[in-house]
C-alpha cells in the first residue's frame, strides 16, 4: 500500500510538472511565469516520494543526484518568480557533489558498473542534471534532457516493478515532447517574422 501511495504522490506531481511546463510553452507573458513558478512548485513537493523509492531500491545514483537537484529546482522557481539574474553559486555546487556521491557510492555499494539498472540510473542522472540546469535558466534545449530521463526512468521503473511510475514517466515525456515542439515552433515563428 505504500509503494502505491508513493508512486501516486511522486509520479503525480512530477507529470503535473511536465503539464505545467507544457502550459508554459504555450503561454506568454505573465502566463507564462505564473505556469513556470506552479511548475518547480509542484516538481519541489514530488521529490520526497521520488526519493524514497530510489533508496529503497537502492538506486543511489538518481537518489542522491534527486536529492541534491532540490537545489536547481529551487534555482528554477527562484528564476521563475524574480526573473534571471544573479545566481547563488552554491546552488550549482551541491547539486554536483550530490552527482558524483551517488555515482561513487552506487559503484562501491554495487561492485563497480554491475547491473543493467546503472544504466538506465546514469540516463536519469544525466537528464535530470543537465535537463533541470537548463530549464532552470529558461534554456528550452533542457527539454531532451528530460525526454531522456523520462525514458531512462520508466525503464528502471518497469523493471523494479513500478507500474504507475512507469506510466506516469510515458505520459511526463509526452508533455515534455509537446514543451519541446511547442518551444521550437515559437522560435521558428519569431525567425521567420524578423
């Protein structure tokens, strides 16, 4: 019972995250940063269920780095609500030492690179690092970060034997899919309009 209440606190408020980033894209102006803050909002209350069920599965890799990139969502919602500007350093540094403990203490926990669900882990580390960075500062390019967590996380998922966190990382990589292709038309319009 309480792997499925997890999976539906954290996997539902991470796909409200990709909804809401969806909705951003589609937006402008005030829209836009008031989607953005709801965004990091609710991708900040998902984490404690997400890091839960990485530690229990032993999943260190994406746990630590989940835990340590409270610090780029907080960057984003920081970002989203005052606008880009100057950035605490700090930030940046926690989430990277958060990476690289949980890349050495699955490797020493597990023996080295040993199972198949590393991986799929090093998938979701990099897309969530580097995906989260990005949109943090508004980069629409952290968008295929995402789709390759989302993908690299609903492998694990299924092969824990996580059902609804399966299907929640399918449907979050159809909205990242549409934030991408909303994001890419809009620039596409803007170029042709200059």
């Amino acid at each position: 019972m309480l792997h499925v209440l997890l999976q539906i606190w954290g996997g539902g408020f991470y796909l409200l995250n990709k909804i809401f980033f969806s909705c951003a894209e589609r937006s402008a102006g005030e829209s836009k940063r008031v989607w953005r803050v709801r965004s990091w909002i609710v991708y900040l209350l998902g984490l404690p269920a997400w890091v839960v069920i990485l530690v229990g599965e032993r999943n260190w890799m994406a746990a630590s780095v989940e835990a340590g990139g409270a610090t780029s969502m907080i960057l984003g919602l920081v970002i989203a609500r005052r606008g880009l500007g100057k950035v605490p350093k700090w930030l940046d540094y926690i989430a990277r030492a958060a990476a690289v403990l949980g890349i050495a203490y699955s490797l020493y926990d597990l023996g080295g690179l040993t199972a198949i669900t590393q991986l799929f882990e090093l998938g979701i580390v990099v897309g969530f690092l580097v995906g989260t960075y990005l949109l943090a500062k508004q980069k629409p390019s952290g968008y295929p970060w995402f789709m390759l967590m989302n993908l690299s996380n609903a492998v694990l998922m299924a092969l824990e034997g996580y059902p609804w966190l399966t299907m929640q990382q399918i449907f979050s990589f159809c909205f990242v899919l549409d934030a991408f292709l909303m994001q890419r038309e809009k620039a596409r319009k803007a170029s042709q309009d200059l």
